[in-house]
C-alpha cells in the first residue's frame, strides 16, 4: 500500500477514535477489502469491483456468514462516505451494490403441539402461586400466552389492545399492527374467548394495579413484554424445559397452522405479513421436519456408511 494510502487509513482511525467509535470494525473488515484487492489500489475500486468483492466472499461459505459479510460491508461504506465527504473519490461504490440479504430465521427451539399444550397447561395452573399475587401474575400470564397462541399477534400488539377492540359476541380483535402502521382482524378460539368473557366482566379490576386508568386490556402500568418474558423464564425453569420468549407463541402459530395443512397465503393474513416471503420461513421448517421424519421412518433413513 502507498504511503499516503496508509496516511489516510491512519486518518481514518482518528477520525473513527474522536467521534467516540471503535476501530475494531474497520480494521477487520479493511484487511479482507486488501486480502481481496491483492495490491491493487483501493482507491480505484468502483461499483462493479465492489459487487464482486461481495461475490468473492459470499463464495467462501465455510468463511463469511450473510450476517458476516453485512458486517464486513458496512464499516467499508462508511469509510468511502468519510472519503467522498473529503472529495477524495466521487461516489460510495458500496452504497451503489445489490447487498445481500440476511436469510430469516426461526428459532430452533419452536415447541411442537404436545409441548406448547403443556406449557398452556402448566400456566393454568395458576392456584400454584405462593399467595394472591402470585394468583394474579399466573393467571394474567396464562390469559395472554392463550391470546398470543390464538392470534399470532405480536406482544407489543396485544399490550396496544383496547377493551373497544373486543368484539366477545363476535370472537374477533381488532389488532393495530405498528410494524405496517394498519390494522386487521384476529379471530379467537372458543376457549379464549370465554376466558377473555370472565376476565373483563369479573377480573381485570383485581388482576390491574390501575385497571381504571387505561382502557388498555392488560393495563398500562408495566413493560408487558418484559413482564411476561420474566413470567415465562420462571415457569420454564420450574418446568424443567428449555427458556421461551413472549415471540415464540407467534412463531409456533405460525407453523402449526401451516403443519395442519393451513394455506399459507391466509398464514399471511393472520400474522399480517405484506411479503409472502416474510410468511415462507415456516416452510422451511417443516421441510426440516420432513427430513427427520424421513430419517426416522425410512428403512435406510438412519444407514451409516
């Protein structure tokens, strides 16, 4: 590298270091930028050559993950904006490329139907408790894991649930989707809907430190999500299972729907994904499922060679 190319990486660290940020970043993602260049100039590196540094290193699976090479790409970006601020290039070939995305993922721990109705189950039990508040905490836990599983809706779209968005008689909420900023229509199962029934007309005063406060159907006064991933955490433990979050309700909605033979188009409506993409990552889960079942049953399924 050229003296005054050094003089400039240099420069940028400085920069990197006075504006409070680490250099860690950079450096790693410089040195395979200059592992890949090979001695030529980085300078002279324009869109094309920077579309195929991303090739380069999305061809070495074993090396750079897609999350890896998100990683590498960026901090590069921002030294090219450093440099085209100081008009020592023209443009920011990086923010010129067709980044690759990040493939979705599952959680690998989505419990299958028996597990997700034990653990329903074991929230039930909410008489377990050691006193009334006790009481109160399981009991409230229960009712929204049983409305996040019935729905599919997100946490943060069952803490935004107002007792006006509840139509009882027709079995349906109204959920407002602060991802998309829209609206749509979730549908409850039988169960949950006379749990909801006894709720609101008999317990919600007694379950809500403030419940006169807010017409918000869980109350205002707490983090919601927060509150029911410490519930969560501490009934798996005593369960003897593997930690769950408050997100794995939707997910498992998600799949089980799609495993009873649900189209995956309405999938979609119900979990009010605009991309049908979004909603495929479940497919790749049963098709996961598929190939142990296969292993499983197949005469030649569990054959070592």
């Amino acid at each position: 590298m050229k003296k005054e190319d050094k003089n400039l990486v240099k420069a940028y660290y400085s920069h990197l270091l006075a504006s409070g940020k680490k250099t860690k970043g950079f450096r790693h993602s410089f040195n395979i930028l200059t592992e890949y260049l090979n001695g030529s100039d980085f300078l002279s590196l324009d869109y094309r050559e920077a579309q195929n540094f991303q090739s380069w290193m999305t061809g070495q699976e074993n090396r750079y993950s897609h999350a890896s090479i998100l990683s590498i790409i960026g901090p590069l970006s921002a030294f090219w904006d450093y440099m085209k601020k100081r008009r020592l290039v023209s443009v920011n070939p990086f923010r010129l490329i067709e980044r690759i995305k990040a493939p979705s993922k599952l959680p690998g721990n989505i419990p299958d139907e028996k597990e997700m109705d034990e653990l329903l189950m074991f929230l039930a039990d909410f008489t377990r408790g050691k006193n009334l508040r006790d009481y109160k905490r399981y009991y409230k836990a229960h009712l929204l894991c049983e409305l996040l599983y019935s729905t599919g809706m997100r946490i943060s779209e069952a803490a935004a649930v107002r007792l006006e968005d509840i139509d009882l008689s027709g079995g349906t909420v109204l959920v407002h989707d602060i991802k998309t900023n829209s609206e749509r229509t979730a549908y409850l199962n039988d169960y949950v809907k006379e749990n909801l029934t006894v709720y609101i007309e008999e317990f919600r005063d007694r379950v809500l430190w403030r419940a006169e406060e807010s017409n918000l159907l869980f109350g205002a006064s707490t983090n919601l999500k927060k509150w029911l991933n410490g519930v969560l955490e501490e009934v798996c433990r005593e369960m003897g299972r593997e930690k769950v979050t408050s997100h794995i309700f939707r997910h498992s909605f998600g799949y089980h729907m799609l495993k009873a033979g649900c189209d995956i188009r309405k999938i979609q409506k119900f979990l009010g994904h605009r991309r049908l993409s979004t909603t495929g990552v479940y497919t790749k889960v049963d098709t996961e499922a598929l190939r142990n079942i296969l292993d499983q049953y197949h005469p030649r399924g569990g054959h070592k060679s």
